[in-house]
C-alpha cells in the first residue's frame, strides 16, 4: 500500500501540514524538535494502534487546540482509500471512506511498521517489549484479535481483584475463582494459540533475513515462551483449554499468596536465539540491533503474505544508526513499499536511486528536492525517471 496524500492538522507541533509523498523513499529531515517523530507517528497512528511513544492521549492534539486531525488518502488492495483519525478530548475518532468507523476497524485496512531508535529495548528489556510486539503485529493481519487481547485483560483483572479480596478475606469461597480461571483458559487459549501460529509465519522470514544482515555468519531463531508448559500450536482447543486449567488450578496456591495471577499469556516471552544462544542474555550490540530489525522487516513480510499489501515504512532516526550494508538496503530502493525516513541533514543519502526530500522546520514543511534516479550497478544508464504510480480507483 501508499498513501497519495497526508494531512495533518494541530497534532503535536503541527499546525497543518499536507503532504504528496513519493511512491518510494521520502526523506523527512530537520533539527532536533521540529516535528520529524510527531510526522511519523501521525502516520503510524492510521494503523489503529497506540503510538509507539509512551505517550498520554490527550498529548497528542496540538497544546491550546480543542481537537486535531490526522487523514490520509491511500491505495491498498487495489483501490484508492481514505483514512481519517480525529483526536479530541483524550479520545479518538475514525472514519474510513468517508463513513464513520471504530479506530479499531482502521486496523488490518491501513499497515504500517515503524523503526525506532527504542526498538533495542524490544531484544534487551523485560517480555513485556516483545509480547507488545507480538500483539501489535498479529493485530495487523488478524484485527480480531485485538478483542480477544482486551477481553483477556479485563479479565485477569478482574481474577487479581478476586485474589486480593481472598488475601483480605480468606473466609471467601475459592469456588468463586473458577468461574474466571474458565473464561481466562478459553482467551487465553485463542491468544497463545495467535501467537504461536503468527511466529510460525515469522520465523522462517526472520531466518532468511537474519542470515542476509549477518553475511550468513549466523543463524537467527524463534521461541515462544509459555508460563504454561505444552506443546502450543498443535494443542486443539479443548486439550489446550484443559492444560490451561490444571496449570491454573496447579499455580492457585501461588495466586493466592501473590495476590495476582502468576502464569498465562501475559507472563508469556518470545525468545530471540543467535546460533542457539539468547540474543538477550549474550548478544552483542550490533546483534541486538540486528535482531530488532530482522522482527519488523520479518513482520514486513508476514503483512505481505496475509493481506497482499507492503506497509509503509517509517524509520524514525535509525539511518544513523545502522552500518552501511543495511543502511543501502532501505535506501537502495529494493526494499518493497513506501518508506518514511526520518534524520537531522540529508548527508549520508548516497544510495537513495530515487525519492523525494523535504525539510522540516517548527512542524511545517519546506523545500521538497527530488532525488534523482542514478543508474544502479549494472543498469545502462540515462533511464528515465520512474513516475509515481497512478493506479486506476476501483
Ligand atoms: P529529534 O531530532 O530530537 O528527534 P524531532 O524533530 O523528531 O526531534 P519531535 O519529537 O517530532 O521532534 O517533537 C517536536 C516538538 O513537538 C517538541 O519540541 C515537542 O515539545 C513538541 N510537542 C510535543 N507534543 C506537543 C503538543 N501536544 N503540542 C505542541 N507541541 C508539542
Ligand atoms: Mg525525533
């Protein structure tokens, strides 16, 4: 998919913006704090999701403004579209082609993966990074799922609110916890079973492209980690829903001393391997790096495979950070889909064949240059410049 057009309107330190990107690469760039993350998480926020900033609702419209806005008019499977996301109040609106949606429904419809300078804390930090990533990337080729993540939260907390009462008062049935522990097994049955299908897609895509980043030095693999032992992703649901409930009623002791429910998906992890040791525990900076890159591009590739469209891409400030190979490999245009590039000047670009640059200055845009096409390795020079591709509307 791409977006043809972008507007934005008192998000952040943008006050209107508008915006026709380029097909290929777009290269936002400016000084610290003109708005260059604000650009790319506006982008983001079209996908449905939460931002990828630990970041408070109500933050997010322009300070002194009532509301803000952010629409963009995309072609995705085949068709011209159009997303609109309103922010007021603390809360968010949608509407999908021109009619009113829930902000969910903008989720499986609008695909976008973001780069960001954070995504080292996803292979070095606690599980609760990688189980965010899991959930966010399954969300966006299985949007249901969103639902059953909801329902699973609400009701594990509402089993710790039981356990702290049983603490309090130990004269309370234990009966009382059974009628959660069932609802729990079922959500939480659906969710390891997601899960377990989605890496099953992810991993021999992470393999591949871990092996390319790594000049096929190394070799990458994906685990996932269950607090509850068994052999998930073959386990049909009645078995599987069954061993959820022995591991509970196995752990209630524990519940019940803690106060909190001890195992089940959100105590899950996804384990990262480089040739068989933890990428956590042992790898070194570069592979760490390496790792969370492989995981979006490798979630890249699963969006692809499920809904037949390339997300957009945004690398907020990571150009900087990656060495040469990899950097080539998003600016040399063989990377499918639209990229968003974010960084403080325009040098290091060499490798851009194409795409468009604009600056950023106090959340407005200005001077847009277009790149123009270099001949690659191996190419007759003196082609002409490939024009943004217009589709025809369904
Ligand atoms: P850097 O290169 O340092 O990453 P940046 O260009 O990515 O900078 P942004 O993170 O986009 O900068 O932020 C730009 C400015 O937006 C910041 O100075 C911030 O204070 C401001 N800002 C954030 N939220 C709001 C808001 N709700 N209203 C107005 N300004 C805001
Ligand atoms: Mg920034």
């Amino acid at each position: 998919m791409r977006i043809t057009r972008l507007s934005i309107r008192d998000f952040r330190n943008i006050r209107e913006l508008e915006l026709e990107p380029w097909d290929g690469v777009n290269i936002i760039y400016g000084n610290n704090a003109q708005g260059k993350t604000n650009l790319v998480e506006a982008v983001y926020l079209l996908t449905g999701q939460k931002s990828f900033r630990q970041t408070r609702e109500g933050d997010l419209v322009r300070f002194g403004q009532p509301r803000g806005e952010i629409a963009a008019r995309f072609f995705c499977q085949g068709r011209e579209q159009e997303a609109r996301l309103t922010l007021e109040g603390g809360k968010r609106a949608a509407s999908l082609n021109g009619l009113p949606a829930a902000v969910g429904e903008l989720t499986g419809r609008f695909f976008a993966v973001v780069f960001s300078p954070t995504e080292l804390s996803l292979i070095k930090d606690g599980p609760s990074q990688r189980r965010a990533f899991l959930d966010g990337a399954i969300s966006q080729v299985m949007p249901r799922y969103v639902r059953t993540l909801a329902d699973l939260t609400r009701v594990i907390f509402q089993r710790n609110s039981l356990l702290s009462d049983m603490i309090r008062n130990p004269s309370l049935d234990e009966a009382l916890l059974e009628v959660w522990d069932r609802s729990l097994a079922r959500l939480s049955y659906s969710i390891i079973n997601a899960r377990c299908r989605y890496l099953a897609r992810l991993d021999p895509f992470a393999r591949e492209i871990y092996r390319g980043i790594s000049g096929g030095k190394e070799e990458l693999s994906l685990k996932y980690q269950c607090s509850i032992p068994g052999e998930w992703g073959r386990l049909g649901e009645a078995e599987g829903e069954a061993r959820i409930l022995e591991a509970l009623a196995g752990s209630r002791r524990d519940d019940l001393k803690n106060g909190y429910t001890t195992l089940g998906p959100h105590r899950d992890d996804l384990e990262l391997l480089v040739d068989g040791i933890s990428a956590r525990a042992y790898g070194s900076q570069g592979q760490q790096r390496s790792c969370a890159l492989t995981l979006k591009l490798a979630e890249c590739r699963v969006i692809r495979e499920v809904a037949g469209e390339d997300p957009v891409i945004l690398l907020d400030d990571v150009l900087s950070e990656l060495d040469k190979t990899r950097r080539d490999y998003f600016l040399s245009g063989l990377m499918p889909g639209q990229l968003f590039i974010t960084c403080c000047d325009r040098a290091g670009f060499g490798s851009v064949r194409e795409g468009v640059t604009w600056r950023i200055k106090e959340g407005a845009l200005a001077g847009k240059r277009r790149l123009a096409k270099r001949p690659a390795r191996g190419e007759p020079p003196g082609q002409p410049p490939r024009p943004p591709t217009k589709e025809k509307t369904a």
